[in-house]
C-alpha cells in the first residue's frame, strides 16, 4: 500500500513542488481521431518520471528491491494513463472525478506487475485494491484541505 501511495501521490506532490515547471504534457498535446486529447494536460512527463524515481528510491526503505518500486510505479502510472484516456473519451474534464476509473487501473496494474515479486494471491490484490479504493478517497480529500490538492479527489 505505501508503494501504491508513493506512485500515485507522487506526480500530485510533484505539481505543487515545481508548478508549472518541467509540466510537458506526455501526449504533447496530439489528438485522438475523435478530436479529443489522448491523455489531457495534467498527465505529464514529469509526473511519471517524478513517480517512478520517488517510488524506486522508497522501495529499499521497505525492504524491498529498487525494481519493485519501480515497476509498481511504472503500473500505477499506466493505470493512471488509461483511466485518463478513457474519460477523455468520455468527454471528462482532465482533473474530473470518475469513481472506480480513477482508482481501480492504478492500484490493479501494479498489485498484479508485482505479484510475484511480493507472493500476492488473488485475495491480496482484491484487498489491496479495495483497500487503496477507500484509501484513496480519504488521503484525496486531506491532500486538498492541506491545500497540496486543487480538487478534493
């Protein structure tokens, strides 16, 4: 679970630590053939990059090899990019809320990239998602009454 903060809180850090520096959006700005972006701009390059090293540097610290902090990063930030590709085609504001899309591919991708590395069984990851699901609503909302969030999701 502390793997999974770190890859999704990360990049949230990341944009109050920098502001607008370093904050290339990662599709560049292209289109998809619906007209809509691929990704939106608050999905940046420094967010994943940011999330990765943080989440591979925390990893040791739990005992764990750099690779699997890295990975599970990795996952998480994909989950990440896939909830946002599918909202964009939803026509979802970026930065919108879209319960379950917005948690599900970024704790599942990872807990199951990282499966064999930390033994999880099928019931670890369901609680592992479920688990990041609630947690993820509730540290979402102290984030942005600490004002290190612009949304309180």
């Amino acid at each position: 679970m502390i793997l999974l903060t770190l890859a999704n809180g990360t990049p949230v850090v990341a944009k109050r630590v920098f502001g607008p520096s370093f904050a290339l959006p990662l599709d560049g700005g292209l289109t998809f053939f619906d007209g809509r972006p691929l990704f939106g701009p608050s999905k940046t390059i420094r967010g994943i990059v940011f999330s990765i090293l943080v989440t591979a540097l925390g990893a040791p610290l739990l005992g764990l090899d750099w690779s699997v902090g890295a990975i599970a990063a990795a996952a998480a930030m994909a989950g990440d990019l896939c909830s946002s590709f599918v909202k964009r085609r939803l026509n979802f504001p970026p930065s919108s809320q879209a319960l379950g899309l917005d948690q599900l591919p970024e704790s599942l991708l990872p807990l199951l990239a990282c499966r064999a590395a930390l033994a999880l069984t099928a019931v670890d990851i369901a609680l592992g998602v479920g688990l990041f699901f609630v947690g993820e609503l509730i540290l979402s909302w102290v984030l942005y009454r600490a004002h290190l969030r612009d949304e309180p999701y």
